[in-house]
C-alpha cells in the first residue's frame, strides 16, 4: 500500500492530501529515510512522522485497504 494512503487509513494523517504534502516536504521517514508519498508499506515498517516542533514513531503492524475508525489503532503501535 502507498504511503500516504496508509497515513489516512490508519488515521494517523487525516486527509490524503495532508499526508501527501508531508512526504513531499520530507517529515515522514520510511525505516529512517525520507519517504515518497508513493513508497511501499509492509508489516514490520517503521514511519515516523515530524509535526513541527514533535514527532510521532509508530511501528506497522497490519495493512488493510479499509478500517473501521475503532479498529484503526490496532495497525500501527507507537514506539
């Protein structure tokens, strides 16, 4: 799955466009490298993600094409 599509699916970004913007500007990291918008997501991946002044490392756990907003936590843990 891309990775702005994960960012909004796992609700960690809200919208698609947002999560595309982020990547273009370079604050999401894909296992510590600056990551395209278009850069591959598998189980075991590691996104941190630079919201000015914080920053927010999560671990993903699971890869699903739609989720329900409760159960939208249970594919990623923070780290």
């Amino acid at each position: 799955m891309r990775l702005d599509k994960y960012l909004k699916v796992s609700r960690l970004i809200k919208r698609r466009t947002v999560a595309n913007e982020a990547c273009d500007a370079g604050r999401v990291l894909l296992n510590d490298k600056p990551a395209r918008a278009s850069a591959a997501v598998k189980a075991g991946d590691i996104v941190e993600i630079q919201f000015g002044g914080k920053s927010v490392k999560v671990e993903v756990l699971d890869v699903k094409e739609t989720v329900r907003k409760e159960e939208a936590e249970s594919m990623f843990r923070y780290l």
